[in-house]
C-alpha cells in the first residue's frame, strides 16, 4: 500500500509540476513580441550617438503592428540608418530578427 501511495503522489507531482512549467512558459507571442519592442527603443533612445545624430536617436519609434504581422518603425531618412542598425541589432540579439 505504501509502495502503491507513493507511486500514485510521485505522478500527480509530475503532472501538477509540468503544467504549473507549461503555465509559466505560455506568454502570448504578441505581449513578449510588445515588451522586447519596447526595450530595444529604450535602447536606441539610450545610445550614445554624436551630437549630429542625436536627435535621430531620440525621436526613433517602433511598434508590433499584429494586424500585418510585422514591426514598424518610424525611420525614412538617411539619417535613421544608425538608429535603425541599432534596434534592428538589439531584436536580433533578443531573438526577433527583423528582415
């Protein structure tokens, strides 16, 4: 009898374990997709770039647009290319290469 509870509780923890884990693990792609977005601007915002790139820097904008399915971001000028080589350089270390 023993052996058998011992068995029997030796399962249900496996089981309450591995679906409190598949629990933990089931973050929507969209919301981890919107805070890895969100930091990588924070990481634009925050580099240290020349004074004459600055305002480039600072005024760099990104979002996840869910309904294309793609990040957008609000770089046009030749200007943006080294704010924009940065983000797209922080979501690829962050394992959303951009293409």
């Amino acid at each position: 009898m023993t052996c058998r509870f011992f068995a029997a509780l030796a399962v249900l923890l496996g089981l309450l374990l591995a679906s409190v884990a598949s629990m933990a693990q089931e973050k929507s792609p969209k919301s981890t997709i919107d805070d890895v977005v969100k930091q990588c601007v924070d990481v634009v915002h925050r580099f240290p770039a020349d004074k004459s790139d600055l305002s480039f820097f600072k005024k760099f904008d990104a979002f996840y647009n869910s309904a294309a399915g793609r990040v957008e971001n609000n770089a046009f000028l030749d200007g943006d290319l080294p704010a924009l080589y940065q983000f797209n350089k922080c979501m690829a270390s962050q394992g959303f290469p951009l293409k």
